[in-house]
C-alpha cells in the first residue's frame, strides 16, 4: 500500500523534516525505518500527535511518544496479549491506546501519561425481555473507535458499545443490522445494511441532523436521510457527511470553516446546515460537475471526497495544510475544490481522514 498525505507533521510523524505538508505526496514509513520492504503497511490510525501503522505483521506508532518527537516505535503490547494481528483491534486518541482481543472480548487501556495498561474485561452481553435478564452471546469485537472522550465498539453481530468501558447501546429499534459506527467529539452516528442513519449524543451545534440543537441518548434515525440508501457515513469534530448509493454525498452540522462544503452564492458565508443537505462540486469555471462520489472522510474541520474518476476533493479548515493546497492562500476554503488526481490505473484509492490530516490510501489492483 502506499499513502499520499497533505497535513499536519508537527511532530514528524509521516517522517519528513516539514511540519506543514501542504501538497499531497508519498509517505513510506517502512522503507524510511525498517530493514523490510514493508510491502504491507495498513495506516490504522491518525491522530493529533502520533499515527498507528501496521507494517507486515507488526504495529507501530510513528510521531510523538514519551515526550520525544520524531519517533518510529514498536506498540508495546502487554505481555498477555494476543500477538496475532488478526485477532486485534487496536485505537487511540492523544491521551489512550485502546486494544481489544476480538475473540477473548478482552481489553486493553494503555495511558499515553504513565504509560501502564489497564485490563477491563467486555463481556458481550444483551438485555432482553424486561431489560434486566442478560444473555452472554457468542460474537467478537470487529470495529472500536476512539475519538476525543467518546468511544463506540461494534460487534459482529451488530450490536454496539459506548464507553471505554463498554454500556449496551440499545439498537433493537434500528431497521436492520448495524454495519458501522463513526464518533465524532461530542456525537455519534450508526449505519445499518438497509442503508438507515441513526444519530445521538450532543446536537447543540447541529451535528446530530435532526434539525435543532437537541441532543439525544438513545440512537434516533435521521428523517431527512429516510427513502435514501446511504452506503457510508463519516463524522468529523461537530460536522458529518453521508453518501448515497447513487454517489451523491450529503453535510450537516457545524459549518465554521466551510467543511461541509456546500457552496454559497456569497463565498465568505458559511451557512451551517442542521439537516441533511446535498453537496454539489463545480469546476474552476463554475459549472456543476455531475461524477460520482465513491468515498468520502471528515477530518476534525475538513471533509474529503473520492470521485469516480479518481479525483480529490476538499473543503473546509487548511491551517496546516489538510486540504492538499497553500496554507497561506487558502486558510480555508468553503466549497470542495479538486485537488489532486490519481492517475494510476492499475490501483484501489480510498480516503483517511485524521483531525488535521488527508490521507489516500492505495492498493495494488491483483491482476486475474
């Protein structure tokens, strides 16, 4: 896999000596750091000061760690630990690691402070009947995320966790199984095989999509969305984006910098949608364009897009140079602008997004 990256490298941790990369360029940890070819390195996770990165079969945090900068590290795994890959989920934040055996339900907290894991034991569990009887059930962990104080953990069959320590969330009311979960800082969105999108946590900047500022605690579904297949969801800090089965992509929530990049007839307004709104992306020239989006990713104030024809797409906050272009000319930018092609054909693209940070990720096309 290769990574192409524009963003923050504060503290080195896509390993070159600019702390702005303000175009997309090639990363390549393990050719930087590592005796092997690191022909499989996976980017599991991107954060504020240090990413995680799955290199062959081993992982690594690349950026800040015990108050150094700069620094390509083992993840120190506890002893008990299960060693192979494939039975991990690993996350964090700038403050925890997060570990899961998805088979053992066990969990490991490692503090980013005093460097000492804590175990917690994730008994997989679901009310029923009057809602004080529990049933053990025979499912493992497949997805955690971690995002600010909020974590959300999905299981096989589809049942969804909150919490470090993980509380049921009660999704019996969901139509359909639940396929993804994404977290923002203060919300949370939920995606289920009939195409539904659930929301809950705090509204009070219009992230939650209901149109108010309500927030809520059980999953509720999203109205403006109902009738619409939705395929993908993405939550950035207060700001979520949706993609449809027909590629086109819809934003709410917080609006500051323009990351829901929905153009407005005044380029210095940005209008913070508290519904789902559909995004349209025009040209140098002002003329809509009418591709597909097939993928699509939100930062902490940006948002990403993937076209069919391999084209990137942003819009929103470009401090550190997140969008793919001059931090200095554009601070910001308030509609999605096309940034950078990806013109080999021979190659899967997709978008990660971390808090300041656009990341595309390309595989290898096997050739049959």
């Amino acid at each position: 896999m290769e990574l192409y990256v524009t963003g923050s490298n504060i503290f080195n941790q896509w390993l070159c000596d600019d702390f702005v990369i303000n175009e997309f360029r090639i990363c390549s940890p393990s050719n930087h750091k590592l005796e092997t070819d690191g022909n499989r390195t996976i980017l599991l996770q991107i954060n504020w000061s240090y990413n995680i990165l799955q290199i062959n079969d081993t992982l690594h945090i690349s950026g800040a760690w015990d108050g150094k900068e700069n620094q390509f590290i083992k993840v120190p795994l506890p002893n008990d630990c299960v060693k192979s890959k494939e039975e991990l989920c690993i996350t964090g934040n700038d403050y925890k690691i997060i570990v899961v055996d998805k088979k053992m339900s066990i969990i490991w907290v490692l503090d980013l402070k005093t460097k000492e894991f804590k175990n917690l034991n994730f008994l997989i569990e679901e009310p029923i009947e009057d809602g004080t009887k529990k049933k053990k059930l025979d499912d493992n962990v497949s997805k955690v995320i971690l995002s600010s104080d909020s974590c959300l953990y999905l299981t096989q069959r589809g049942y969804v966790y909150s919490g470090i320590l993980p509380s049921y969330v009660d999704t019996g009311h969901c139509t359909g199984k639940v396929i993804d979960v994404q977290c923002g800082y203060e919300h949370f969105i939920l995606l289920t095989e009939e195409g539904r999108v659930y929301t809950w946590g705090n509204g009070r900047r219009l992230q939650l999509g209901h149109g108010d500022i309500s927030s809520l605690e059980i999953p509720t579904e999203v109205n403006a969305l109902a009738g619409i297949k939705i395929i993908k969801i993405s939550a950035g800090g207060w700001h979520s984006l949706a993609l449809s089965e027909f590629g086109d992509v819809y934003a709410w929530g917080l609006n500051d910098t323009g990351q829901q990049g929905i153009k407005h007839l005044n380029e210095e307004h940005n209008e913070s949608f508290s519904v789902p709104t559909l995004v349209s992306l025009f040209d140098e020239q002002g003329i809509e364009i009418t591709r597909n989006v097939k993928d699509i990713a939100c930062g902490s104030k940006h948002s990403a897009l993937l076209l069919d024809d391999n084209t990137v797409w942003t819009a929103g906050c470009n401090k550190y140079g997140q969008l793919g272009i001059s931090e200095q000319k554009y601070p910001s930018s308030n509609y999605f602008r096309n940034v950078f092609q990806c013109d080999k054909e021979d190659r899967n693209y997709s978008l990660i997004c971390g808090p300041w940070n656009t990341v595309i990720c390309c595989t290898f096309v096997k050739k049959s």
